[in-house]
C-alpha cells in the first residue's frame, strides 16, 4: 500500500490527502509564483493529478495565465496548489501546506532565470529560535 500525505490550509477549511509519492519536488524562482505564494521562492511536490482528494471546504481557483490554474483556501487565502495544461496528470502541492514538509526535500530547482539575485541561504546570518523581541532583527 503506498503512503498517504496529507495536508490544507491554513485555517483547516481546505484539507487533502496525497496517496504515493511525488514525481518531483521543486523549488520555483518564477516571478508569478512568488507573487501568488508572498515568498521569494515558491517549494512545490508533483503529485499524479488521480492520486489527491480535496476534502472539506472547496478551493477557489484563479486562473493566473493561459494553462495556468491557481489554487487557494476561500476563507484564509492559503495558497495550495498550482495545475498547468502542459502537465495536465499532475497536481503541484505547495510544500507548506504539507502536515509534514519535512519529509519531502527538494530535488531540482526550476525557473532560475528568474531567481532574485541575492537569494541565497546565508548560514551565517543571526539565528533565532523565535522572532526576536528588538523589531531590527539585530543580534
């Protein structure tokens, strides 16, 4: 029997279950997944399109350019989902909305044309287990 992950949004309105494993999963520089995830970089799993069920609330969906449908919570604006014409058997889950991201590490990145040019992970910057009291996010 192949695993089932499970995952939704925000305010639980929208759940989801994943049966099997992801074709790929990704990170996505592209310019329009950032402005619909508010993120400098867009983490998404391909899943077999026949292989996911929506449960609960139903997801609004935004068609954001031509083949291009975005999915979303209707009542917390989680973004879920991304589903193209050019890879109609599939379904992108976002990373985040996974009960357990953990699991699923990335494994190319796609779009890097487009990638901010000062995005890179910086081990060097100050860490904080929680959001620092001072608002400069000084050390």
């Amino acid at each position: 029997m192949s695993a089932t992950h499970t995952g939704g949004c925000l305010c639980g309105a929208v759940r989801y279950a994943a049966t099997g494993e992801p074709r790929w999963i990704a990170h996505c520089h592209c310019r329009s997944c950032r402005k619909h995830t508010g993120s400098v970089v867009s983490t998404s799993a391909g899943f077999v399109r026949e292989h996911i069920a929506f449960t609960g609330a139903a997801p609004g969906r935004y068609a954001s350019s031509p083949g291009i449908v975005r999915s979303f919570c209707t009542r917390c604006g989680t973004p879920l989902a991304y589903e193209s014409e050019a890879r109609a058997a599939e379904i992108d889950i976002l990373l985040g909305t996974l009960d357990d991201p953990q699991d699923f590490p990335p494994t190319l990145q796609v779009w890097t044309e487009e990638r901010l040019p000062w995005l890179h992970i910086d081990e060097h910057l100050p860490r904080y287990p929680k959001t620092p009291r001072n608002s400069r996010r000084e050390g």
